[in-house]
C-alpha cells in the first residue's frame, strides 16, 4: 500500500492528536494504511509521558504565552512552534513489531533530508533524534497502540530557538538546539517538504 501524505499550513496541537487517533483507528480497521502528515503548530509545550513538570522553566517570551499539554507519547518537554515541521508517521509495525526499527527509520528520513542540503547530520549517544555538530535539530516522540505507531518527528527549519529556553528540552540542561536556517541550508518550507516525502516514500511507502 502507498503511502498517504497530508500537508497542513497550521495546526492546534490537541486537533493533530485527534487526526493521528483516526487514522490509528482506521489502520487497525484495515480501512487505511501508512500515512505522513506534515504539520505545524502554535507555540506549545508538550510533556510526554517522562516529563516532569518542573522542566518548564518559563512561559512568557515577549508578550508570548507559550501553552503547555501533556501527551501520551514518549519522552519528555519539547518546543513546537512556527518554523518547525512535525513530520507525524501513522505506521502498521503489526508484521515486524519493531518500535526501535521505527524510530531508526524517523532519524534516517531527517539525515537524509540533510544530507540533501548538504548538512551533515547524524544520530548521537546523548539520546534519540538527529544532531548536527552536537545540536540537536530534529526531535524523536512516539506512541504505539497494538502495534500501530504514530507522532513522529519534530525538524527545526527556521523556528524560534530563544523559546527552548523555557524548558530543560528532552532532559538536556545544556539545551543544545539548531536550525537548518542556522546551518545554512535552504529553510523553504515547500523544499523540505518535497525531500522528506521522498524519503518517506522510500521507508514506509511498501
């Protein structure tokens, strides 16, 4: 089955989550199949399932308050917000049960959009994600119900970094975080897009 892309200019976070619920539901109907959903979101915390709350540091940024939601996928604090693409893959791993190939499968679809850009990018013993000269630019949390897995992975194209600040990301009290803008490389939303799908196709499209 091929794999279904949507794209969405905008989206609440709560109004993603409910999107991924249905197609979960759908995939475990067999009335749908692998799907990548590319998406952005308001400025938002979102607490996973390993987050305390005490890793919110602050909420106002310049007349900004920045939400807070807790989820049920992995991991702990992270950021989203404009300039950052969240790439949520919808994936049956019924046949090989393997969420460890899955999340492997998200980093590599991020490096080797990188790499098409000409940024060398990598995997890193600090924790899941993808890293560029030890800043982490792509950010891993996943969820799996009977062996359907879904969220995904958040890339930073050209977001606000100062917003990381409001939490200890992903556990890191050095909150190490880049950019492709800050890397160089071409921050065109519709760009990015176009080399992620490829790889998508490519991982989760048989």
């Amino acid at each position: 089955m091929l794999l279904a892309v949507v794209r969405h200019p905008i989206q609440a976070y709560p109004d993603a989550i409910a999107e991924q619920e249905k197609i979960v539901a759908a995939v475990l109907a067999n009335e749908s199949g692998n799907t990548l959903i590319l998406t952005m979101h308001p400025p938002i915390f979102t607490l996973g399932t390993s987050a305390q709350a005490a890793d919110v540091l602050r909420q106002q940024f310049d007349g900004v308050y920045i939400k807070t939601h807790r989820t049920g996928r992995g991991g702990q604090v992270t950021y989203h917000g404009p300039g950052q693409l969240l790439c949520y893959v919808v994936a049956d791993l019924r046949k090989q049960r393997d969420l460890h190939m899955h999340v492997q499968k998200l980093e590599t679809m991020v490096i080797a959009t990188l790499q098409d850009m000409k940024i060398h990018a990598e995997r890193s013993s600090r924790g899941i994600g993808v890293w560029v000269n030890g800043n982490k630019i792509a950010a891993v949390g996943v969820r799996c119900r009977k062996w359907i897995a879904f969220h995904g992975i958040a890339l930073n194209i050209s977001p606000d970094l100062h917003h990381f600040s409001g939490i200890v990301a992903c556990g890191m009290q050095d909150n190490p975080v880049t950019s492709i803008a800050l890397e160089g490389g071409d921050s065109q939303r519709a760009h990015v897009e176009s080399l992620l799908i490829r790889h998508a196709h490519a991982l989760w499209g048989s």
